[in-house]
DNA sequence: AACATTAGTATTATTTTTCATACTTAGTAC
DNA sequence: GTACTAAGTATGAAAAATAATACTAATGTT
C-alpha cells in the first residue's frame, strides 16, 4: 500500500515483445530480455543509481566494452526497460533510467542479488 | 513454519565457489553460478520434474545439443547445485535432482518465471 | 548374430558475443 | 586554433559458446 496503488498492474504489460519472445515458456521469453552476460549487472548498476549517465555505467562495470555497453543498452531500451534522456550539452550528457515496466524488475534482481549474498560468498 | 525449521539457514554456504567466485559483487557471483543460455532453463526443468533423466531433459529443451546438456549439467553439478546419480544398468540411467543448495534457488527461479508471466507475454 | 537402447565422449565447425582500436562530434577553455 | 570532454560509431579481430556429426559401451530383445 506505500505506492501505486492506483496502478493497474496490467499497465505495463502491453510492452510489444513480439520481435523478442516467440515462446510460451515464461523462462525462455524472460531470458530474451534479461539474459546475457551483462544485462542484469546494468540492471543492478542503474537500480543503485537511478538515473545513471553512461560513464557513471562504464566506470561501475570495469571490464565491459563502451561498444559492448551501448548495445546492451539499446536493447534494453528497445525492450522497454530502460529509457534514455539525450541533453543537448557540450560534452554529451545521457541519463539512462528504469522505465516503469523496468522498475518490475527490481525485485527480481533483488532476489537474485540476495541469493548471491546468502549462498554464493566469494573465497577470496 | 511449514518445514526446515529445524535447519540452519546457513547450512548450505559452505560450498566451495572458490573456482567459479572471485568478485565480491553478488550479482556477478550469482551469475557465474546460474549465468550462460541454459542453467536456468535446466533448473527450471528439473524444479518440475524432479529427479530427471537425462533423455528427459534433452526433450524437453529442444534445441540443446546433448555435448551442450552434458556440460551444464557437469558445472552445476561441480558448483553443487544437482546431484548426479548413475544406476549400474543396461542401458545407462541417470538421475539429476536439486541439492539443498539447489533447492534455495528454487524461489529465484519462481520469481523470475513470475515475472515473464506477468510482464512478457508473447505475441505469438 | 544383428539391433536397439541411454547417456554419454571426441572432434571439428559454426555462430554468437565480446574486445581492441581508431575515429567522430560540438561546444568550451586555454 | 589547439586541446579536452562524453557518448558514442565503425571496423575487424579474437574469444567464447554452442552445434553437428560420428563414435562408444553394456546388455536385453529378436
């Protein structure tokens, strides 16, 4: 009841997945949107620091590629996740953020971010 | 209350990801533990269907080849995850099942299915 | 004796993903 | 008018992941 709560839940399922998901198996369709090797640690990098401008991004996740990181984030734009805000500075200033249908995702990557803390402690 | 509540929730973290963990980001280790094309499918195959053969699972994932299968099936099993029991029989069989660490990430696995229902509907 | 079965392995090929490097653009500071 | 900045793009190379194909082993059935 802390927010929301005259949003239809249905709101943001209207999101054309149809170039993406061709499946009936809610895995696989979601894996389309949020798989991949980099996907969910922007995701988890943008959720901690909303909206997040690219450098901020490239900085966060060292070893990713700047050509690397603008594909995955077009995708991610194509898919509805994230939107991305152009400034008409000098020099270039973008801010990406979770759309609202991005911000569904946020429990999500929190369940899988406390696994990771629960069960998944580093040796090193 | 409904069971496990006599076991330590920290029972299970005492596996040894030194070999796959070197990053003290929990998403980046959950990754390396259920990241790539099929982990999740696979666990989200053996979740229904538990303990599966084999056969059952290349059915069921359709488009895996049985080399691919075979090594996802070894790196969960090494990052303990599933279990591997061979029977001594004629032809072979083989079961894979859950470990109680296995079973931890069975409400990730909801989660994530209950997210592509909800939002990722295909089109198709 | 030949055949079918299941869960593989071995090897090579192909596809997909990611990386490295150089280049671009438009203002602003020097 | 040269240098600097942020957020890219372009191109080709390399690496990683996945696939295709053929093979194996032990035993029960025909």
């Amino acid at each position: 009841m802390k927010n929301n709560t005259n949003v239809d839940q249905q709101e943001f399922t209207n999101q054309d997945f149809s170039g993406v998901v061709e499946n009936n198996c809610p895995m696989t369709n979601t894996l389309k949107v949020i798989g991949g090797k980099w996907k969910l640690l922007i995701l988890h990098a943008i959720m901690s620091e909303c909206p997040a401008r690219f450098g901020e991004l490239k900085k966060k996740m060292k070893d990713i590629t700047q050509t690397t990181l603008t594909a995955q984030l077009r995708e991610l734009e194509r898919d509805g996740i994230l939107s991305r805000k152009v400034y008409a500075e000098t020099p270039p200033k973008v801010e990406y953020k979770l759309t609202p249908l991005g911000e569904t995702l946020v429990p999500v990557i929190n369940t899988i971010t406390a696994w990771g803390n629960t069960y998944c402690k580093s040796a090193v």
